[in-house]
C-alpha cells in the first residue's frame, strides 16, 4: 500500500473516528460547563464572598499603589495577579465538581440499563459432597 491508502486507512479505524467524536463533543461540553459555571455559579460565589472580583488582585513590584489592575499596567508596572490564579483555582474546583456530577449521573444511568445476570447457581455443598463420596467408592 502506498503513503496516501495507509494514511487513509488509518483516519478510517475507530479509534481515530471515535477521538475526533469525543473531541467534538468535549468541546461542546466545555461550553455547557463553562456556561454553567460563570452563569450561574460564579454569580452564587460572588455573592457568597461580598462580591470581591480576584481577578483585581495583584501586587505591585514597583512599590506604588494604584487603584485597579488595568492602571498598573497601563503604567507599564510589573505586577503580580494572584488572584487570576486564585480564580483558575476556584473555577477548577467548580468545573471539578460539575464534571464529576455529570459523569455520577451518567454512571447510575448506565447502571440502571445494564441488567445484571445472577450467575448460575452452583452444586450445594451436600451435592459436592456426595459426588466425592461416589467417585472415592469408584
């Protein structure tokens, strides 16, 4: 087989379509969760912490105050945005959970349609025992 027929088997298995699939869907989802998360969650935390935005968090290495973030880089001084990081951390938890709500959900869905086969019953242990006791008298 040429270069072009492997390239096109290869885009052709299942695992390749199913990735591409999952990737599709991820992205899809990232935008429900994202949705979720600074619609109606971050909402619910501001309230929660008085409405404090970590995003306009930071500290000057310059040693001068300024009265908001986009003022200390507008002044072309180096800061530190310690609360973009304490976002990041906040919103990982929050996604975190979601994720891991939705997975359970799906879990217990599958579950639910996945009906379970007792295993056969196996010999009582009166049967084991008689059929030793016949094969030993053999």
């Amino acid at each position: 087989m040429g270069f072009f027929a492997d390239f096109k088997a290869s885009l052709l298995k299942g695992d390749v379509l199913s990735l591409a699939t999952a990737v599709v869907i991820g992205g899809a989802f990232g935008k429900i969760v994202g949705s979720a998360v600074d619609d109606i969650i971050m909402p619910v935390v501001g309230l929660l912490t008085g409405g404090i935005d970590f995003t306009q968090k930071f500290v000057t290495l310059d040693g001068n105050s300024y009265p908001n973030l986009a003022a200390a880089k507008a002044a072309g001084a180096a800061v530190i945005t310690y609360g973009n990081l304490v976002q990041a951390i906040i919103n990982f938890v929050i996604i975190s959970f979601f994720v891991f709500v939705v997975l359970r959900a799906a879990d217990k869905a599958k579950k639910k349609e996945t009906v379970v086969e007792a295993a056969p019953a196996g010999p009582t242990q009166e049967e084991l025992l008689t059929q030793i006791r016949d094969l030993l008298k053999k």
